[in-house]
C-alpha cells in the first residue's frame, strides 16, 4: 500500500519534471519559430540543425567537457574526501569550510575570477590562452565541491577505523582505499558524478568566460542568443539528444533486467 | 601520518583553484581604482552596501538589504519546498527502487536540457494563454495566473535545483543498516518513531549537503526571477550580475560577494553548531541512536 | 580494466580535441558577434570566395565582449558593438582604424547612416545593422481597453486603462528612454534631477505592468499576453508576421535609434582578413540574405533596394527621415553610469 502512494509520487514529481521537455519537444516540430504560435508540423528545424556546422561542435565541446570535468573531478573528489574524513575535527571543518566556498559564491564571481586567475598564469608562463583546456580546468574546479558534499556524508557514516585496520592488516593506502573504502562509499560517488556532469553540461556563465576563442559550448550558443532570439533548432538539438538518452536508458535498464533475472536462475 | 596522504595533492588544488579565486574577489572588495589608474585600498564598496539613501534610513529598508534579505527569503522558501518535496523522493527511491539505478538517472535527465530552454518552457506552460491554464479549462477549472509572481519563481528554482536535494539524501539513506530499523521495531518503536528516531537523524548529513546545494544557488540565482518573476524580482544575484556586465563595477561586485560569503558563513557556523548537537564527540553518524 | 580503458580513451579523447584548432598556419578569421545575428550559411560561402576560413563566437551583451576583450585576452578579429560601446571602445583606445580602400562595398552603405555621432568620421566602424524603440500594441486588445485609443505617445504606457497588460523591456538604457522622452529630456542626461524624476515616474508606473522582459516580449505579446509593449523594431518585424492584430509605432516624443557596428579590436592578427570579410557582410546580395534571416533593418542601401516590397513600405522596417531625426543614438554616459545604476535598482527593487 506504502509502494503505491510512494509509486504514484514519484510518478507526479517525474511528470512535474518532464513537463517543459515535452513543451520543448513539441516545439520543435513547430513550422513558426514563435513559441506562442502554431503554424503546423514541419522538419525545418531539423533539417537547419544538420547543414549546421557551429551546433556540432559545441555538442561534442559539452558532451566531451562534461565527461572529461565529471571523471576527473569524481578522482580528485573522491580522494579529497577520504583524505579530509581522515583529518582532525579542527583541520577537517576548515578544509570543508574552504571546499564549499565556491558553491557559495555567484557564478559571475567564479566565472571572471578564474578568467583572472588563468590569465595571471598564462602571462606568467608567457604562453598559451584561454581555450578549451582552460574551460576544462573551470568546469573541474566547480565540480570538485560537489562530489566532495556528495561523497562526504556516505564517509561520515563508516567507520573511522576501517581504513586503519586495513593498513593494518597489511594494505597500502591505495589499496586501503580501493578494496575496503570505495565499495562502501559507492552510492555518494556515483551520485557525485553524476551531479558532476549535469552541473558541467548546464553550466554558462563559468565557461563564457573562461573559454577562448573560437571554443564554444552549448550553453554558450544558446545563451548568446538570449538577446536577438533563440533559434529554435536548439529545440529539436534538444529533443534528439533527450531522445538518445531515453533509448540509452531503457537499453541499460533492460540489460540490467536480464542480468538480474539470469543471476537469479543461477542461485536457483 | 600515511593515511593523510590523500588530502595533500587536495590541499594544493584547493589554494590553486578555490582559495586563489576567492583571493582575487576579495581584493577587488577592498580596493578601488584610483583617478590616475592605480589600486588604492579602501572599503568604500564594502560600505556601499550597508549605506542609507538619507541619514537615518532605517537598516532594513536600505536599498541593498531589501534586496538581500528578499533573496534570502525566497532561498529560505526554494529550499524548504525541495526538502518537503525531496526527502520523502529521496526516501521512496532509496528504500522501494533502490535496485533501479536507473529511476534516479530519470530524475536528472531533465536538466542536462539547456537551463534558457526549460526556463522558457515553463513561461509557456504558466502564461495567461499558456498550456496549464488551456489544460485547466478543458477540464472545466478555473485558470490561474501565476507567472511573474513569487510563486513562479520559487517553482523555476525548486524545479532546478530539486535533484540536488534528492541526490544527497537519497545515497545516505540507501545502504542505510536495515538491521538497526528492526532493531528499533524489535524493541516496540512503531512507523513514526521509527522515522523521527531513526531515519531522519541518521540522514542528517545528506540533508545537510543537499541544504547546502540548493539554498547557495538559489540565494545567487538571476536568470529564473529575470524571466519567470517578470523583474518583479531583484536578487542579490541580479545587483551581482548588473555590477560585473553592465556597470563594469568589479570592484562593487566583488565587495557584494564578499559580504554575501561571510553572511553564508556566519550561517554556516550555525548550522555546524545544530549538526553538532545530537552527535557524540567524533563517534559515526549513528551515534545518534540513543 | 575495462573502466581504465574507458577513462584513457576520454583522456585521448580531450588531448586531440585540445590540440586540434590550435595554430595550423592558415587563412583565419576569428569573429564574435551577438547571437544568432547572422546567417550562418554565408560563413561557408566566404572561404569559399577568399579561401579565409572563418572561427566564430557568439555574445549576447556589449559588456559580456567587452570584458572578454579586455580581461579576457581578447584574439578575435571583428567584433559587433552597439553605438555607445563604440564610443567606449575608441575611448579606451581598444579599436585599431579600418582601411576602407579594402572595403569597396562601403559605397553600398547608406549616407544616412555614416559618419554618426559615436564615430563622426567612420574611422573605427561600418554600420551592420539599427533599429528604433518603440511601442508595440495588440490593436484589437487597446480598442477593448480603451475605445478610440490613439496609440502615438509614451504616455499610454501609464494609462491606468492597461493596468497588467503593459511589458516593458528589460534594460537600464532602454527602460528609461520613455519615462526621459516624455519629461521631454535628453535618454543620455548625466542630470540626477531629470534622472530621478525619470525614475520617479518608472516607479510609479510599477503597479501598471505585467513584468519586465527581454526577448520573451516577442512570443508573450504573439500569444495576446498584453495590449502594449515596449521593443526593438526587429522583434516588432517578428512578431506582426504571427499575430496579425499587432502593430508598432515610435512615440511622438522620439526615440532611441540604435547601430550594431563592425569594428576591428587593437591586437587583431589578421585585419585584412577582418576587412575582406566587413566587405563581404556589406555585399548587397549577402546582406540581403542578412537582412531577411535576422529581421533587422539594414544600413545598406543597394540591399533596401532589393528588398520585397511590402517591407520597403513598412514603416517598423524602414522609418521616416522625421522619426530618426526627431530621435537621439545612446552615448555612453561614463562615470554616470553608477548613478543611472543604482535608479535602476531602485525601480526593480520597488514593489508593485
């Protein structure tokens, strides 16, 4: 009985969630490039998004920046917070204190004081300019915090001498922590990176201004026509790509299902 | 010492890319550019913010602290709607579907569409003429109209910053000790004393990351009250954002950031002080089962 | 095992795409224009013709570019700034002059639009595209409103007869235009009493308006969201194409006419690539196609001609000698600014 009412929740709150894609999706089959106006079902906007070289590139710029600041930023974090839950009490809160400030802080202030810092390197280096590899270090400093808040509150719940005894017991630090600790704090850092990636891909102010030239992504794209109007290309982009991931979804889940389903043969 | 290993490389990265940007706003809070070009020292824009538009303005109707404390409010509204909404998603994904990974890749699909985009779709959905009240008036209820107010903006942002909430709360409670829960019950505790003695303390630290997630972004936010609160709405994210593209104020923009960091802090020091209370000293989180 | 292979292949993935793009020693043009301003389809027909391959970014405000430029390290070849951040921009001495003996097509921009008053002798800049500010009204809507309504001043945006149907547009400069043209004041006063006495009256207007936007004006007003609007002629040109009630005027008092200009910013590397391609936008032919796709007025006159008819004589697309006469070109206002900033503020923050 619980299930149900649970059920019917989680289906309202997924409904409440997927309302303006399916708005967007509708849109994007729409022949006017007004969102107030109806003028018939048509492909153009499809057919505009494939004879359009600048939105492939900054797809694969978000999907590639995405994944690359996701990983890394997952490592660094996880690492981070198996090393600070091992700090004092005193160390350990500054440490957090100094890791949440920048979820703290306005984008805007993010964004224009890395571009800052970036640009004091490179004059002190005397080479290089901003670009896709500064964009990439941007995205990974933003993400860090998060999978570090993700992963934390799954440590504050081991126990603290775990990692001890497995030294103990004749394990190196990295094996410590691959073979006893990450299988217990699994969940925090899959959540982790997952927020990671979405936070990457959604992500405008940062990277407009920690970008060069010539590098742009997505959200570049679409916010810099926020003034002169969005072209609604960018609805049916959208609505391929959230199709792409629903078809990549149900494969894994029904794989998942079979594999469940052939475990549970076996035991039997 | 070898265990502490891990947390050097961090150390490092943290003064690289976290305290060194924040360095560099907290100079501009506390400098100004002089009229022959050079950087003098001062907390002009710092007192910027706290000052009266005529001797004796009350504090709390100054211009800046009007905006921040209505800031403050509607982050204070954004995240306890996603705490109501999300703990008991939270809750029901870890303990009914927690074998379905993928049911919680449903909920943060939405947002890997473009933010513009989505916020553009719910003006659509929430207009006058838009498809709420076309839905509504199918079914023969009478239409509400709700953008440009408080309401739409609080749900733009619960709607973007809900998983956030989930996410956090959702891993602690899922390899939550099911044994401790029938412990509990062995020893008589029903459903609800279950839940308030048991779970909930226990989830206290995702409930305070998730807190965390959603209350910064939401203090910060400018473009959901520029579209969907009509700029009925100016947000400390808003004066921010003007200072740094429009004015070309860095140094006011920073000095505003700056206060708005020690504000979080000072309400941080806080929270640690309520998370502390039901914990022994440095016992695991289930030190709370008493 | 697999998972290593996986994040190796991610690593190689990165490293080739950040290398890639990287200085290969061609013909190339970095450009970084507004967002969707342009038909991008011509981009490709320009290397074809020049064999200049062309690296575009977009922006979506002059002080997003402006700060890239500056603090950003800048790189790029051709920029498209408004009026008044041209004028900031010779001010500050970031813009290099461009050699019009490259550019053949400037004879096709219109007299009309040269020499103005940001760049008096066209030294630094060649005029893309301009619009004016006014007023854009649902016919039918205005009639139930208020029988008989003329719509030809700013005042009707305070008419309390269109309490909550009235959009402003969501930009310090621009807002204050109507309220400073009324009071009959200059919309680049560096006077705080006019200032503040504009802003008194944006105050006052609060309770009347449905919200301030931005480019979401156009779709709200498409779907007879409001009776009145404050826009851009461009977004006027939109929107009558869909909603066939809706009609645009400039208000008696005057306006703001703007100009997007090119412009080559100082530390340029290949300025002549940057010319060649000012030329090519200056074609009529090309800015034609320009024209159509982004709904804004052209500066080029041979490209006016070629235009279908019924927008040559349409008075949104193609106003009067009178109207730009009767209307003033934003100027930076300088150290102002702080003060036009914090009125602003004081409008927002007011509650309706």
């Amino acid at each position: 009985m619980i299930k149900r009412i649970y059920q019917v929740y989680i289906g309202v709150m997924l409904l409440f969630l997927y309302a303006p894609i399916m708005v967007m999706m509708a849109l994007s089959f729409n022949e006017s490039p007004s969102r107030s106006y109806w003028g018939g079902f048509s492909l153009r906007w499809y057919r505009g998004l494939f004879a359009d070289p600048h939105i492939a590139q900054a797809l694969t710029n978000t999907l590639t920046i995405a994944l690359l600041s996701a990983l890394i930023a997952t490592v660094i974090g996880t690492i981070a917070a198996v090393g600070i839950n091992q700090l004092g009490r005193r160390t350990k809160s500054i440490v957090i204190g100094i890791t949440n400030l920048p979820v703290f802080n306005p984008e805007i202030v993010t964004g224009v004081s890395l571009m800052l810092l970036f640009m004091f390197a490179i004059r002190v280096a005397g080479m290089g300019r901003l670009g896709y590899t500064t964009l990439l270090l941007a995205h990974i400093s933003f993400n860090v915090p998060y999978v570090i808040l993700s992963v934390m509150p799954r440590l504050r719940g081991l126990d603290g001498n775990l990692f001890e005894a497995a030294m103990d017991l004749g394990a190196t630090p990295m094996q410590a922590l691959a073979k006893v600790i990450l299988p217990q704090i699994r969940p925090g850092i899959i959540t982790g990176a997952l927020l990671a990636f979405t936070l990457s891909v959604d992500d405008f102010i940062v990277s407009f201004f920690t970008t060069g030239v010539g590098v742009s992504n997505l959200s570049i794209l679409i916010f810099s026509m926020a003034r002169r109007g969005v072209n609604p290309r960018i609805n049916a982009l959208s609505t391929l790509i959230f199709l792409t991931v629903m078809v990549l979804l149900y494969l894994i889940s029904r794989r998942d299902t079979r594999k469940e389903r052939s475990m549970y043969d076996e035991e039997n | 010492m070898l265990k502490r290993i891990f947390v050097y490389p961090y150390i490092l990265w943290m003064f690289l890319f976290i305290a060194a940007p924040l360095l560099i706003v907290l100079w501009f809070a506390i400098t100004d550019t002089g009229a022959d070009g050079q950087t003098v020292f001062t907390f002009y824009h710092v007192a910027r913010f706290f000052r009266p538009a005529f001797a004796g303005e009350p504090f709390f109707q100054r211009l800046y602290i009007v905006v921040l404390t209505r800031s403050i409010w509607i982050a204070v509204l954004t995240t306890m709607v996603c705490f109501v909404l999300g703990y008991p998603l939270a809750y029901a994904l870890a303990k009914f579907f927690g074998h379905r990974s993928i049911l919680l890749f449903l909920f943060l699909v939405p947002l890997w569409m473009n933010f513009l985009l989505r916020t553009y779709a719910w003006m659509t959905i929430l207009e006058q003429n838009g498809v709420l009240n076309a839905l509504l008036s199918l079914v023969g209820l009478p239409t509400i109209d709700i953008l440009f107010t408080d309401t739409a903006v609080v749900l733009g942002m619960v709607y973007n910053f809900l998983p956030f909430m989930v996410f956090p709360i959702y891993s602690v409670l899922k390899d939550m000790d099911n044994s401790v829960i029938e412990a509990a019950q062995d020893l008589g505790a029903n459903r609800v004393q279950v839940f308030f003695r048991v779970v909930l303390p226990m989830s206290v630290p995702g409930i305070i990351s998730g807190l965390t997630m959603v209350f910064m972004p939401s203090v910060t936010s400018f473009i959901i009250p520029n579209l969907l609160g009509g700029g009925q709405f100016i947000l400390v994210g808003n004066l921010i954002e003007q200072q740094f593209m429009r004015v070309g104020d860095w140094h006011f923009g920073s000095a505003m950031s700056a206060i708005l960091i020690a504000l979080i802090l000072l309400m941080m020091g806080f929270i640690k002080l309520i998370d502390r209370q039901p914990r022994n000293k440095d016992g695991p989180a289930e030190g709370v089962l008493y | 095992m697999k998972k290593i292979k996986f994040v190796g292949l991610l690593l190689g993935l990165g490293i080739v795409l950040a290398l890639t793009g990287c200085n290969r020693n061609e013909n190339i043009i970095r450009v970084f224009n507004w967002g969707n301003y342009l038909d991008e389809s011509i981009l490709a027909e320009f290397t074809a013709q020049t064999g200049i391959r062309v690296s575009y970014s977009t922006y979506a405000t002059n002080e997003e570019m402006h700060t890239r430029l500056t603090a950003g390290g800048g790189g790029f070849d051709l920029v498209f700034p408004t009026d008044y951040m041209v004028e900031r921009m010779i001010r500050e001495d970031l813009l290099l002059p461009i050699n019009l003996e490259n550019i053949p097509n400037i004879r096709y921009i219109d007299q009309r639009f040269r020499g103005l008053e940001f760049d008096p002798h066209n030294v630094y800049s060649v005029p893309y595209k301009w619009g004016t500010l006014g007023i854009l009204y649902n016919t039918a809507m205005v009639e139930a409103l208020a029988p008989g309504m003329v719509v030809d001043s700013w005042n009707i945006l305070w008419d309390a007869r269109f309490g909550g149907s009235i959009f402003m547009y969501y930009s310090m400069r621009d807002a204050f235009v109507a309220p400073l043209k009324l009071l009959g004041y200059s919309i680049n006063t560096t006077n705080p009493d006019e200032l503040f006495a504009a802003r008194d009256l944006l105050i006052a207007q609060r309770p009347l308006i449905r919200a301030y936007l931005g480019d979401p004006i156009k779709h709200s007003m498409i779907g007879n969201e409001a009776a009145l609007a404050m826009v851009f002629s461009g977004c006027a040109m939109f929107t009558m194409e869909f909603n066939s009630d809706l009609n645009f005027i400039v208000p008696r008092e005057g306006t703001n006419v703007w100009f997007d200009n090119m412009v080559i910013p100082r530390g340029a590397r290949n300025q002549a690539g940057a010319e060649a391609f000012i030329n090519f936008l200056s074609d009529p032919e090309i800015a034609l196609r320009n024209t159509l796709y982004t709904g804004f007025s052209t500066t080029n006159w041979a490209t006016f001609a070629l235009l279908p008819e019924e927008i040559r004589n349409n008075p949104v697309y193609w106003p009067s000698d009178e109207v730009i006469d009767n209307s003033e070109t934003q100027v930076h206002v300088g150290e102002f600014t702080a003060t036009w900033e914090r009125a602003w503020i004081e409008v927002l923050a007011a509650r309706p």
